[in-house]
C-alpha cells in the first residue's frame, strides 16, 4: 500500500504556503536539523542546491503555470539507509499556485549503509541520485551510488554525506521531455 502523499504548495512568488502532515514526517524521517517550521514563508528556492538543479526547477515551475496541466515526473530521494524510487504530480490549476504531491513507489535496503571516508563532496544527480565520476584521463559517466563508492574507493570510515548538486543529461532530457509532452501524454490515460 502506498504511504500518504507528501504534499506542498507554492505562491505565485514560489514562497512555500502549505504542506501536509505526511510533509513534516517525511522532514523528520530526512533532515538533520533544523525544524519543518522554518520551511514555510521561505522559497523553494533557499531549498534547492546547485545551479544547474535551481534552473531545472525554474524552468519546470514555468512550464507548470504556462500549460496548467499535470506534470508527473519520477525521481529518486535516497536515505543513507534506502534507495526510494518516488513520482512528483506538479498542478497549477490557476496558472500561479503550484500544487507538489509526491509518493514513494518503491524503496530497497542498499546492501550496506552509506558511509565514506572521503571529506571531498561528491556530484549527485538531484533527479536520479547517481553520483558523477570523473576520470584523471577524462571522460565522465553517472553511476549508482553504491558503485561509486566501490570505484572510488570511498568505503572506510563514518562520514557524513556531503554532496554537490546537479543533474544528469538523462534526467535533464527527462524532464524536458516530459515537461513538453505532458498534454499529448495526459489525454492518453
Ligand atoms: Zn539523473
């Protein structure tokens, strides 16, 4: 059975009004400090790391308030602990308010809980979780967490997570997708 939704809505000026009771478990669940409290008034915005993440999400708030038309997009929110697989219904029904209702489909126990010796931050993908590796020779692919911390080596000591935010080709050309589609793709249910 699914969880309830957690559910949160934005002002025309992307100032947080509203979230639901499911909202502020998921935030005990997740954050490391901090109160759920401080969330609302604020916008999204101080909420969203890394350049490339805030202008995604820019660009999908624009969409959303253009087209007034359910956007439904999958993405990951992982836990030191889980991998959860979860979808976002984004509505704007009067082409202002946006309306965020999200749901955890799946989740997986990884095979041992995260934890590196690394104090270099590693670059995550905000939409997929996948974590960037470079090679010292070049090229760059996005790969599970798990993988990388094997491939990098990162398995030792206890650390906290650090992570550097941004977005996959994958998942950029996801949303784009997605986000030009919807329409088309809603009168097909
Ligand atoms: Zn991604």
């Amino acid at each position: 059975m699914l969880e309830p939704s957690v559910e949160y809505s934005l002002d025309e000026h992307d100032k947080i009004v509203r979230v639901n009771q499911a909202w502020h478990q998921f935030y005990a669940d997740n954050a490391t400090g901090g109160s759920s409290a401080s969330f609302l008034g604020q916008s999204i915005f101080n909420w969203i790391r890394g350049p490339e993440v805030r202008e995604l999400f820019s660009y999908l708030l624009k969409t959303v308030r253009r087209r007034r038309e359910t956007l439904i997009l999958p993405f990951r929110c992982d836990s030191a602990q889980k991998r959860r697989y979860m979808v976002m219904y984004i509505d704007c029904e009067d082409g202002k308010n946006v309306h965020f209702q999200t749901w955890t489909l799946k989740q997986e126990a990884f095979s041992k809980p995260l934890s590196w010796s690394s104090q270099e931050p590693l670059v995550m993908c905000a939409w997929c979780n996948r974590v960037l590796i470079s090679k010292p020779l070049g090229g760059e692919r996005w790969t599970e967490i798990e993988d990388a911390i094997i491939e990098l080596g990162l398995f030792q000591r206890e650390h906290n997570p650090r992570f550097a935010h941004s977005i996959c080709e994958d998942c950029k050309r996801m949303i784009q997708y997605e986000a030009a589609v919807a329409p088309r793709y809603l009168a097909q249910i």
